[in-house]
C-alpha cells in the first residue's frame, strides 16, 4: 500500500479498482456516506483475486484493501469467518479512528460473497 505523509492526500492501495465479470461482487452505501463496492474471481473454492473500490476518505481505502488483502487466498469458509476485528487488527488501529469502515468492508466483502453462491446454486 502506497504510504501517506500527508493526511489530507488519498492512499492509492494496488488492489483498489474495479474488475469487470467478476464471479461476486456488490455494492454498498456506509452510514458515513462512503460507498464501497468488493469484487471477487473464485476457482477451485478459493479467492484466488480480490479488489475493492470506495469514494471514501483513507479510513474506507485502508479497510477495503485489508479486507480485499485478507480474503485473497482463503477458502470462502474462511472468508465468511473475516470479520471487522480482523481488519482492525492487521492495522492495529484504523487511521481516525473510523471502525465502521472495517465494518462496512467486510459487510461488503461477505455480500460478494453472498452475490457469487446464490449465482451458482441458481445456476
């Protein structure tokens, strides 16, 4: 992730970005006014790419690539067990102070999720 000297400048994370036909993705608006968006590419049931994206401030920008960090690798069990904690705690604290950005991370990372299962048992 790109380091931020200057607070008022917006981090750029590597995996921030849109994916088109991605097999899940989804869409949210945070209490804040932030939206976030969360794409997954999923083979052999695992997360094998992961990229979010969000109009909001580094606090949003920081947990979506930790979430979109965490997830990639991980079987979607694992992924359903993500939670905000653990986007917490691979900063050790979140810059602001803004936990409902890790919360609204991993709530859009599980609705990924969520939009990738119910394509496939709908076939």
């Amino acid at each position: 992730m790109a380091e931020n000297k200057d607070s008022n400048k917006l981090i750029e994370p590597d995996n921030m970005g849109r994916m088109n036909d991605p097999d899940g993705s989804a869409f949210i608006d945070g209490i804040c006014g932030d939206s976030m968006e969360m794409y997954l590419v999923i083979e052999n049931g695992l997360i094998s790419d992961s990229k979010f994206f969000t109009d909001g401030c580094n606090s949003s920008r920081f947990c979506g690539a930790t979430a979109a960090r965490l997830a990639k690798g991980k079987s979607l069990k694992d992924v359903l067990r993500l939670s905000p904690a653990d986007v917490i705690d691979a900063w050790g604290e979140i810059p602001g102070g803004n936990v409902h950005c890790a919360i609204l991370a991993v709530s859009t990372l599980h609705k990924a999720l969520a939009d990738y299962l119910i394509k496939t048992q709908n076939g």
